[in-house]
C-alpha cells in the first residue's frame, strides 16, 4: 500500500523565512519524480523552482497561487509506491537517506494517527540528489516532539486539493526541528486563531493587538504579517493605540472602501524594506553634472563596426564606473554602524538597477574592476536576461559595493537615486539627448547626459565625490582619457 508523505516547504537559504506561491508546476494526481520541480515560488530574493525530494503521485496541495507560506508549511503530499521505484535509497544511482517528511495517513477520512507519524521512520530511506537548505540526503537524528492537544483539529484529507494551512499544520507532528510550531490562540470557546507564524504573533503582542479580531488576506483567512503591519501603520497614523482595535474590528468591506490594497512582499517587500532603511540610516548628498556624450556615441559606433558582440552604452558606463572607482577607493565601501568604522572594500562588484515586471532588482557584475568591455557587456546581457525571466539566483542580487543606475531608458534626464543599503554611492545616467552646446568655441548640437551621483557623506566628503563625478564625465566626454586606467 503506498504510503503518504508530506513535503515541507524548505528552507530555501539566505534567512528567508517565508515564500510566495507565483506558479503550481503540477497538478493534484499527477505522477512526479524524485527533484522534479513542482511549484515556482518567490521570495525576497529571486523567483525559485522547488524540487519534490520524493518520487509518485501528489495527493494533495496546499495553498493556492498568490498565497505566502512561511519556511516548514507544508506544500503537498505525494503518495509513495513501496519499492526500489519509490526513489528509496536502494534504487541504482540514488545518494545517501534523506530526511522523511512527516506522513499523512492514506485514507481519505482518517486523521493522522501515532502509526502513521511512524512510518516516517521507515520512508527515510528516500533520497533526493537535489539539496535545499532545510531538506537534504542526510538523515537527521530523531527528536521528541510536543505531543497535541486532544481537541486539536482534524487532519486533511489525501487528495482533497488546496486546505488550510492553519489545521494542516497543527495537526501533524513536527518532522523538522525548525519548522513552525502553530499555537493556535482560541478565538472563542473552540475556534482557533488563523496564524501560523510565530513572528506575526510577536508582533501582534509588542502592539497590543488582539489577533482574534483582525481578518486575515491570506488563503481561509490566514493572518498574514502583512495584515498585522497594516493595521498598526493605520493606527499609528490616526495617532492612538485605542485605534488598533477599531482598525482590527473593521469588515473586509469596510476595509475595502479605503482604496485597492497591494502587499508588499517578495522582491517588492524587500526593495520597500531596504530604501526605506536607506533614507532612515544614510545620510546622503547629491551632486551632478551635465556632459557632452558625443565622442563616447563615437566611439562605440567605432567599436560596434568591428567584428564580435555588440557593445552597449551600459556596458561602457560600467567599464568608466570600474575604473573611477579604483581612483576614488572611498566610495567603494560601507560602513559599520556598530564598530563605528569605514570599511574599504578591495574588489569592486557592480550593481546596476533592472527593471522588471515583479519589481525593481539590482544583479551584481562580479570583480567589474578586472573586466573588459566586452567581458561586461556579455555578464550585463546575461544577467539582464535572467532577472526579465525571473532566474536570478540569490548570489546574483546580493554582495554589490556600487550601483549603476541607468533610468534614462524610461527618457528620463536627472534623479537623486537611493542609495542600495548597505552600500555608500550610486550614480545615476540620464537619457543622452540631442541640445545645444559650446563645442570648440562655437555653439553646436551635441548629444548631452545628465550625471547623478548620490553617495553617504559619512564615507566621504564633497571633494571626493566631485572628484569622482568630474572623472566620470572627463571619460565621457573624451574616452581617452578612460586609457590612462587600463
């Protein structure tokens, strides 16, 4: 008889704790194998396919599309076949014993029992090639975990389709030593509280708010931080703590009437999150200038004629960035807020601001003080290909020391951009656009840019970041001068 066993959502790294569900890759009955990718989710760093470690037929999913899980909610059950076919450890070419998920009992109406919780010990033995964090082919040591209440809620059916995540979770045993424990406050005598995460209920606590009165966004009505964080923002807003409960009593429609609500989370909670900690920590300045690109236009003309890749204008940009940079070191750095002390960083590692249809994401050109245009030009095609399709991997959008952003793609000409925390600086480049200048004494049309530097005063002071900016627009003007760093 094939045995139920269900997958957690894993710990997909980087101390993400929770995840958006963007696309279910299969569907309830149909036969998946081992590390085969079954759902695409999104958290605060990149779009994630998340491999199934386990090899038969889904029997059940839990959350619907646009639902936000935390790290240990459980995505699906899949019904496993007894037998070398199941992916168990025995089969030829599988690796080491991977971690059981917690089963859930075969029968459509029986709730998860102690023999069903141990028959995770004897599906152990499946393995999955494909490691997240969180789950793996290592075998972890068995724990006792907290025995349930006796009135704790009935356990969800096999092959029922998306349940609530709340009951789901409460009422299997905990496999995984950090998944979430759900404590389900009662809502009245015998009604539980729709929370899973134990943060929304530390925050609902610090606020005084009674989570027993707020409806939740979430899927079945789960309380999402995102509800909590609204009401308090409300609250704190009409400026009195007698408002929160008012705010929380409120209806879905009168909620409603307030305006349409977009939640910030996944890649736009975290670009929220990190400008607002931006203007909050950072005391920034801004300074520009304006600079005849006509000879740079020349000379990638020039360049583009010859034979191989193309050569695009962010390309060379990023190659003048590099190499003013490596001149003014001071504004390749961060700065450490608890040591009180400037840290120089030694290699440059360039971000450059992308725009895509969730959000705006800033990948990272690994050592952009070593490469070529060509080199350049060719990562900056790749990366930017990878974050319009979502691909970018955590490591491609965190480790940057100094952001190119170039919004004139949008004809634009100036801005004073935010600086990406925890960095020190970032430049800014308008569209280039035809205008009249003095050129050689006389007054001609040049196609003229618009530079922005915006950078931490802490790091340095206005000098330097003139000087900076001065040697930016000197290799935009005259390329040539660019050969002096090569």
């Amino acid at each position: 008889m094939p045995t139920v066993l269900e997958f957690r959502l894993p710990d997909l790294g980087e101390g993400l704790t929770e995840a958006l569900i963007v696309r279910w890759l299969v569907e309830i009955g149909e036969v998946v194998a081992v590390d085969q990718p079954v759902v695409e989710v999104e958290t605060a760093k990149a779009l994630v396919e998340v491999p199934c470690p386990y090899g038969g037929v889904v029997t059940a999913r839990f959350g619907e599309e646009g639902a936000e899980l935390p790290v240990g909610a459980p995505l699906m059950t899949v019904a496993v076949a007894p037998g070398p076919a199941s992916g168990s450890a025995s089969a030829p070419g599988s690796a080491s014993a991977a971690p059981a998920p917690v089963p859930v009992s075969g029968s459509a109406s029986a709730p998860v029992s102690a023999s069903a919780a141990t028959a995770s010990a004897s599906a152990s033995s499946d393995a999955s090639g494909n490691v997240l964090v969180g789950y793996g082919t290592a075998a972890p040591a068995a724990r006792r975990r907290r025995v349930r209440p006796a009135h704790a809620p009935a356990a969800a059916t096999v092959g029922a389709g998306p349940v609530d995540p709340v009951s789901s979770v409460s009422q299997v045993d905990q496999a995984s030593p950090d998944a979430p424990v759900v404590e389900a406050a009662p809502a009245g005598p015998s009604a539980p509280v729709a929370v899973i995460s134990p943060l929304v209920r530390r925050l609902a606590r610090q606020h005084g708010l009674d989570l027993r009165e707020l409806v939740g966004s979430g899927p079945d009505g789960l309380i999402l931080r995102c509800d909590v964080e609204a009401v308090i923002e409300r609250a704190s807003a009409v400026g009195g703590e007698h408002a929160v409960g008012a705010e929380a009593a409120a209806s879905p429609q009168a909620r409603a009437v307030t305006g349409e609500r977009t939640a910030l989370r996944g890649v736009r909670g975290a670009v929220a999150d990190k400008m607002a900690r931006s203007r909050t920590e950072i005391p920034d300045a801004t300074c520009w200038v304006d600079a005849d690109a006509t000879e740079l236009m020349a000379a990638r003309a020039a360049m583009n004629r010859t034979a191989g890749p193309k050569v695009s204008v962010l390309a060379l940009l990023a190659r003048i960035c590099a190499a003013a940079l490596v001149k003014y070191p001071e504004l390749n750095s961060t700065v450490d807020t608890a040591a009180r002390e400037i840290v120089r960083l030694p290699s440059v590692h360039l971000g450059f601001a992308a725009q895509t249809d969730r959000g705006l994401v800033v990948p990272v050109v690994r050592d952009a003080h070593a490469r070529s245009v060509d080199s350049l030009a060719a990562e900056l095609a790749r990366l930017t290909e990878a974050s319009r399709d979502g691909k970018l991997t955590p490591a491609e959008l965190t480790g940057g020391t100094f952001t190119l952003n170039n919004y004139g793609v949008f004809g634009v000409d100036g801005s004073t951009p935010i600086i990406n925390h925890p960095e020190a600086a970032m430049l800014g480049v308008g569209r280039i656009v035809q205008r009249p200048w003095v050129h050689g004494g006389e007054l001609a049309v040049r196609q003229v840019v618009q530079l922005s530097l915006t950078f931490d005063h802490r790091v340095c002071d206005g000098g330097t970041a003139g000087g900076f900016l001065r040697y930016v627009a000197d290799c935009v003007e005259q390329p040539a001068v660019l050969l002096r760093s090569l």
